[in-house]
C-alpha cells in the first residue's frame, strides 16, 4: 500500500449514545502514508476500546444497583463474627468474579478492602 484515504465521524459529546447522526462531523483524510493511517486507526480503535469499557461498567454498575450490590466494608460486632462475615464477603466477592460481574482488579481491591479490616 503506497497511500490511504481515511474517513472518521467525530462528535464532541462524551456519550456516543446521545449524539446521533445529527452531532457528528465527517473528517476524511487522504493520500496518508501507510504508517500515518495505522497510527490514526490504532487512535480510534483505542477511542473504542475505552467506550467499550465504559459502557461495560456502566452496566454491571446498573446490574448491581437492581440486585441490590454487595457490601464491602467489615460490619461491627464481635471478632467471631466479623471474621465468618468477611469470609463470606470474600466468597461473595470470588462468585461475583468467577460470574464475570466483576474484573479482576474490581476484585482484588473488594478483597484488599475486606482483608484490612
């Protein structure tokens, strides 16, 4: 490939949900060298990725307020029972992971927040 025509719509709100047709623009970009175009594609596949991964959080965040989300913080009472509450928070915690509700690093700072107590 000696050159490449790109073409991009582009909008300026911060939810792609609520922008429609209507609130974006057209960029096109042409005669780009091969490595100019990979790097504007890599670009906006990175955009992507991270709307992606924000709608992904969104919805577990919307998931977990219907089901009524889990408790982190250790509960009051005596050692025996503080110490069978976080391991069932812990269990909660894995169940939730293992369900893919949760990342990894999600479940590493609920088990870093139980174990500190």
């Amino acid at each position: 490939m000696f050159g490449a025509d790109l073409a991009i719509r582009a909008g300026k709100t911060t939810d792609l949900a609520s922008e429609g047709a209507h609130g974006s623009r057209r960029l096109e970009f042409q005669g780009l060298r091969k490595e100019q175009a990979q790097a504007v594609y890599r670009i906006c596949q990175a955009q992507d990725q991270a709307w992606r991964e924000k709608r992904r959080i969104r919805e577990l965040e919307e998931l977990r307020a219907r089901s009524g989300g889990i408790q982190v913080l250790s509960g009051q009472g005596a050692p025996g029972s503080a110490q069978s509450e976080a391991v069932r928070r812990l269990q909660e915690a894995k169940q939730l992971l293992d369900a893919k509700l949760i990342t990894d690093a999600e479940y590493e700072a609920i088990k870093a927040k139980i174990v500190s107590f």
